[in-house]
C-alpha cells in the first residue's frame, strides 16, 4: 500500500499508534469520542512533516479534536 510520505516518514507508523491507543481506551470512550481521540493523535504525529501546513496548524488540529473528543464541543462553541 502506497503511504504519504508524512505518515510513514517514523519508525513506527502512525495508524499503528492510533489503532494501539483506541484498543487500549475501548470502552473507557464512546465510538465518537475515540475517533476524535485518533483524529487529535494523527494530527499530532504528523505535524510539521505534511507539505504546506505547518507544526502549529497541525497541533492546533489536534487541540480543537482533543477538545471535541473531551468536551463533545469544538474549542470556542458554547
């Protein structure tokens, strides 16, 4: 399988991360709330390295994910 070059650019693929960290919090978190959990990891693992976005949009990313995933709101909702 082909992989983007941000993705597969570490010694251990980031979807290998992902997948290890949503099998260890299964059931501690509802289907959606993992998946904004996994979504704030990839943005986190690849920061910097995508072309064209830099470290602080990608953590920024990450940050507004991690909230939702904590929260069930994006960062600035009320």
């Amino acid at each position: 399988m082909n992989h983007d070059k941000h993705y597969s650019s570490k010694a251990i693929e980031p979807i290998e991360v992902i997948e290890e960290t949503i099998k260890r919090l299964d059931g501690k978190l509802d289907p959606i709330n993992a998946y904004n959990v996994a979504q704030s990891l990839k943005y986190i693992l690849r920061a910097g390295l995508k072309e064209g976005e830099s470290v602080e949009k990608d953590l920024d990313k990450a940050l507004n994910y991690l909230t939702r995933g904590v929260t069930g709101k994006w960062r600035g909702e009320e």
